[in-house]
C-alpha cells in the first residue's frame, strides 16, 4: 500500500494506493488518519492491516511538522 499526504491550508488529503485501488480522503486533522485508513481498508475488503505486509512508501507533500510527525507515530504504532 503505498500513501500520498497533502496538505493545502488546514485541510489533508490522503491517497491510498493498494494495487490498482486507489481513494482519496480529506481529513480535517492528523489524528483522523486512522478512520481514513478503517474506511479504506472496508470499502476494499482489504485483509486486516497486520497481513498486509510492510507498508509501501508514504509522500508527504506541503504538510507541515506536525501533521507528519502525527501521521509517522500513528504508522509506527499500527506496526508495533
């Protein structure tokens, strides 16, 4: 699964890529990155997150610290 985040003004964009699948989520904030995730992973009947494998690589585009400092420790947790 490869993720793309993007941020203009206050509002994020995340694109999941899993194949040739491929939403896009706008997220008010960092910490709702795990709903986008849950959403994406129900709408596609994707098997759970641990079975997946290693996540592919993660873009980070005009986001600013914070947001991707949130977005890493929340992908760190889920392979913890």
């Amino acid at each position: 699964m490869k993720i793309t985040i993007s941020q203009q003004d206050k509002k994020i964009l995340v694109r999941f890529r899993h194949g040739r699948v491929v939403d896009n989520y706008p997220i008010d904030k960092a910490e709702d990155f795990l709903l986008a995730i849950d959403k994406f992973v129900k709408k596609h009947k994707i098997r759970p997150m641990s079975r997946i494998g290693p996540m592919g690589p993660i873009e980070f585009k005009n986001t600013s610290m914070l947001t991707e400092r949130v977005i890493r420790a929340i992908i760190a947790g889920l392979r913890f």
